[in-house]
C-alpha cells in the first residue's frame, strides 16, 4: 500500500471517529469520565470585504478516547 498525505488524513480521521464513538458508548461509567469527557475547540473566521463576504464556523469535539484513537491510527499507519 503506498503511503501518502490523504491515506494518513484518512486514517487519523477513522481513529478520531472511533474514539469518540467508543466514549459515546462509555458515558453511562461514571469510573471512566476522565476518558469521556469532550472539550469542544471553536474557530470562526469572518470578513466582510466589499465583494465577498464570508462567515465560518469550524467545531470540533476532542476527547481524551478520541485522542488515543487519533495516536493509535497514526501508529497503524506507520506499521503499513
């Protein structure tokens, strides 16, 4: 398989996804809320130039199980 910039997005994007659905399923344990818990990262880019006007809103949703899945993917990826 080659390795390359998309293949590695692909993949850091697929462990995020199944952390956060691995903590999703692990709320109801009050033991593990240090691993459940979500920070939520906002960023809003906007301008108004007189030809074009933009407004952005960017959110993503981080927990400490999604980051061990972006850690173990970009592993994976490196073990190809």
């Amino acid at each position: 398989m080659k390795k390359n910039a998309g293949v590695l997005i692909l993949f850091i994007l697929l462990g995020w996804l199944t952390g956060t659905w691995i903590a999703n399923l692990l709320q109801p344990v009050k033991a593990l809320s240090f691993l459940t818990t979500s920070k939520m990262l906002e960023w809003s880019p906007q301008a108004n130039l007189d030809i074009i006007n933009y407004d952005i809103n960017i959110e993503f949703k981080l927990c400490l199980l999604g980051l061990i899945g972006i850690i173990t993917a970009v592993w994976l990826y490196r073990r190809l």
